[in-house]
C-alpha cells in the first residue's frame, strides 16, 4: 500500500488520506546540509532512521485536516567544544505537520496555531524536512559528558570531585590550564 510514495515527491494529501506510513535508514550522506555539521573522519557508517505517517484530522471541521507526523533518529559525530575531538550527539526528532492550501494561508494562520504549517503539495521532499528538522535539533555547543582524555576540567563540574580523592582549589586548576598553554 505505502509502498508507491516517494519521500522525495510526496503527495501528502494522498498521504494523509490513505494513512500512509514511511520508514527510511539513510546513510548520513543523503543529507549534505548535516553533513557538514560533523567531524569528516567519524562520518562512515553513520545512519539517519526516520519514520512517517500521514493522517487525516477532520471531526468537526468543513475542511478535513491533513497531518504528517514525523519521527527521525540519527547520531551525529560533532566536535566538543571544551577538548575540541569528536563527540557523538544524539539527535531526536518527534513532530507533527499541519498542511494548509498554500504558503499564504499557513502564514496567516501561524500566529494562532500551536503545531507546525506547512503548505500542501503533491511533490513535498519529505527527506529534506526530516533534514531541516534534524539540524534544529544541533546542539550550539556540543560537548562531552566526560571528555576522553585528562582534559582539565572546570571546578564546578559534578563529576570533579568524585573523581579526585583530595579535593582541588579551583585556583589550582585554573593555574594548570595556563601553564599547560
Ligand atoms: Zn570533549
């Protein structure tokens, strides 16, 4: 049944109204915008899992409400921003769309409404919004719970003092980050 939708050029109102489902396991590199996001040399292998389902929402309404909810999964290689190495970075997508008649109604009618709009088509690339989705998720500053090697950590850092028998004046740290530059 859902077997003839393409992500690519999807029909969504069909979509919705046939209650169709799509899964996808894409390698990192269908989504180049992401792609240059991560660290080139922990890239390989890295997959994207996403799921699609599209729903038709009409109880009272003239006008029955067309839906596509979208779950995607990825975890991506980013650069820490305290050791500056690879961190891998978990990516959670869980959303659901609203398809309106065009962009100028969904612009209208933002202001009021709670979920996403988007303008219906019958070729939406729905790889690219599972993308968009997926970069809004980026962390601005990816960092390691714990980085891989005896980076100097700050004092306020709750793993700090368990990990040390003695306890260590944050003066003391802050000179060792200096003289180890
Ligand atoms: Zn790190």
């Amino acid at each position: 049944m859902a077997k003839d939708f393409d992500p690519r050029r999807l029909d969504v109102r069909r979509f919705a109204e046939e209650g169709g489902q799509l899964d996808a396991s894409d390698a990192l590199g269908t989504y180049p915008r992401l792609v240059k996001e991560t660290v080139e040399t922990e890239r390989r292998a890295r997959e994207v899992r996403w799921h699609a389902r599209g729903e038709i929402l009409n109880p009272r309404h003239v006008q029955p409400e067309v839906w596509v909810h979208v779950e995607a999964d990825a975890s991506v290689p980013l650069v820490c921003q305290r050791c500056l190495q690879a961190v891998d970075v978990p990516l959670s997508v869980d959303r659901s769309f609203r398809f309106v008649a065009d962009e100028a109604t969904a612009a209208a009618e933002d202001d009021e409404a709670e979920e996403d709009l988007l303008a219906l088509s019958r070729s939406f690339d729905l790889v690219e919004l599972v993308e968009d989705e997926l970069l809004m998720e980026l962390p601005l500053s990816p960092r390691h719970d714990v980085c891989p090697e005896a980076v100097k950590m700050s004092a306020e850092d709750p793993g700090f003092e368990a990990a040390g028998a003695e306890k260590v004046h944050p003066f003391a740290v802050l000179g060792r980050l200096k003289t180890g530059k």
